[in-house]
C-alpha cells in the first residue's frame, strides 16, 4: 500500500481523530490528518500515532489546510476521508490495481453502508444504492460529464485517484473558493467526470458514519466560510443576479481547468461541456426535493422541530432500533445482493468502533 495516501481533514472532535488515528495504525501505508482544531491533538498524537500517520495542525479554512496537505503526498495515488469514517483495506488495493491495469480511468471506489450506535448497539444502513453497478464510460468528455452530472452521485469524492490531480484540484480551490455550499465534492464530480471513465467496484469499501454530530464531511470541516456554508445552495449560487459576476469567473475558471485536462478540445467546448452538466445537476436535484415533499411531511417536520433536543434524540433512538438491522445483518443483506464482503477487514472495522 505504499501508492496510497489518505488524507483525513479533522476539526474539533478529538474523539473521532483519536479513533481513526488507533485504527490507521494497523496499516503500514501514508495517512495525512490535518487539523484545523481549536486546540492542537499533537501531544497525544506523538505517543499514540505510528510512523506512517503524520500530523498538521493548521488553524486556517479547510481550502487552506486541504491544499497544504495535497502538497506533501509523495504517492502515486490518494484519497480523501472524513475523521469518523473507515474504508476496508483490501478493496482500496483492488481500486489502485484497477487504475493500474486500465489507464483511461481516473477514479475508482466501492459500495458504502452506513454506520452508528443506538443505545449502545451498532446497527447499519444501505447507503448510496445508486453506486451499485455505476459506471462512466462515455468517450466524449462532454457526454460523460453530463451523463454524470444528471445522474448525480458523489461517488467520486470518496474514490481512489492520482495524486497529481488531487494536487491540482486542491490548488484550484484553495486559490478560487465560491460561495458555493460543497464547492469541493461538485468541484471533484465535475473535474473527474470530465476527465476520463470511472467505476464503482461490486465490492464494500466504505463506511459512512451517521452517528450524532457527525452527518458528513462538510460539518466535519465547517468553519464558516463560504463554500461549507448550507445556505450557499448550488441553484441559489446560478440563478440569483447578486451572484452573477461570481458565476461568470466560476465558469471561466472551471473551463480553463478542463481545458488543461483535455488541451485537444476548444474552450468553448469544455465552457460548453460544464454549464449544461451544471444546469441539469440543478434541475434533477430540484425535482427530486419537490417530489419528497408532500403536505403531511410538512406538518411532521414542524411538529417534530417544536421538540426539546434531548427528546428528538431519543425518538430517533427509538426509530433506528425498531426498524434498522444490527451492523453485521446489513453487511449480510448487502452480501446477498451480490456485493463481495471481505469480513477480515469489516472486523477490524468493528473492533475500532467498540474501542
């Protein structure tokens, strides 16, 4: 595992940096943290972490501390994870092998399932059904963006690809933040997409956390700053006439990108290739929020966030233990729909989690 580096962004939450320090520990491979904590981890860091974990601590934005972190990767290949979450080790391996043996594509992950504890049990939860068999392998640039941008899926974010295009995509953000909630993961989907095939292995690789207080990456890394702010909607960000001129130097920004990807095609063509992806990411995710709502949810949701916190919690409690699976019953469920479950790795999974 010496092509592979994880980087791992952390931000006040010793706990899970702790947790995932103790479990990286079990590999030989490169694991960069980069905290942006209130209060330094690196006392416990020194005599907790083996060799192979290095550890930043720098107090700047996210884009700030990604870019710093890009730029000491030394391996061939690399991935992004948040703090509290875990991948299985030997699907990893068999993503870089797949990069290796098939030059046209540039991004390679697995299947995920979700993760948390309800009154200290360790239940589970299919996630991101829509990564099962996915693949991108369109020819054309522009039809494998949009085909992928329509069809929208993160699988990309959480995928192994070359460090050098990681590297490049971290400047490009660190040096052209919009306000843009999740600049970072549309950035990735669109800069991926366009620049070659990508596949999602038959095989669990990712365990998404959905314990309290830890939804995904971006609240993870929030700080306030424009592209991990909630209210700097995509649709929000393209279509207001205050955000006009910031759209304009977006589109250039991202075109002249792709271009650098792709030198054999026109300008026009990559601006072209990245507007409508855009614009048809904007119209499905609209669609699919107007088709969730309906008016017995709304009265639900008003009547359920009058409640005090502590009750809230507990009825979610109650929910997830009535009618989720134990972890491991997942797994099975997932296994029997065909994806290959290495149970070695899941192990050391768990053991981590019970730690």
């Amino acid at each position: 595992m010496e092509n592979l580096t994880i980087i791992i962004p952390s931000k006040n939450r010793p706990f899970f940096l702790r947790r995932s320090t103790n479990y990286w520990n079990n590999y030989n491979f490169p694991v960069i943290i980069v905290d942006g904590s209130d209060e330094t981890q690196k006392k416990w860091m020194d005599e907790n972490s083996n060799r192979n974990i290095q550890y930043l601590y720098k107090k700047t934005p996210f884009p700030d501390r990604l870019n710093y972190a890009a730029k000491l990767i030394k391996t061939k290949y690399c991935i992004l994870l948040s703090d509290d979450e875990f991948f299985c080790i030997s699907v990893l391996k068999k993503c870089i092998n797949f990069l290796e043996s098939n030059n046209e594509y540039v991004a390679v992950n697995g299947c995920a399932i979700g993760f948390f504890y309800t009154f200290n049990k360790l239940m589970g939860e299919k996630k991101y059904p829509e990564w099962v068999k996915r693949i991108r392998v369109e020819t054309d640039p522009s039809k494998r963006i949009i085909s992928h941008m329509k069809d929208y899926a993160n699988s990309l974010g959480v995928s192994v690809i070359k460090s050098d295009m990681f590297k490049q995509c971290a400047e490009l953000y660190a040096n052209n933040e919009f306000p843009i909630f999740a600049q970072w993961e549309l950035q990735m989907n669109l800069i991926l997409s366009f620049a070659g095939k990508s596949k999602t292995l038959d095989e669990l690789m990712y365990f998404r956390s959905m314990e309290e207080d830890s939804p995904s990456i971006h609240h993870v890394i929030k700080n306030h700053i424009p592209s991990l702010n909630l209210k700097n909607k995509i649709d929000r960000f393209w279509n207001e006439p205050r955000f006009e001129k910031q759209k304009i130097k977006f589109i250039n920004v991202m075109s002249c990108f792709l271009q650098t990807l792709k030198p054999e095609y026109s300008l026009d063509y990559c601006r072209s290739a990245l507007t409508s992806s855009i614009e048809l990411y904007i119209k499905n995710s609209i669609l699919i929020k107007n088709k969730k709502k309906d008016f017995s949810s709304y009265i639900k949701i008003k009547i359920y966030n009058f409640l005090p916190t502590l009750v809230k919690n507990t009825l979610i409690k109650i929910k997830y233990r009535l009618i989720k699976n134990s972890l491991l019953d997942q797994i099975k469920l997932i296994e029997d729909e065909g994806i290959l479950v290495n149970y070695k790795d899941i192990n050391q999974i768990i053991l981590a989690l019970k730690k």
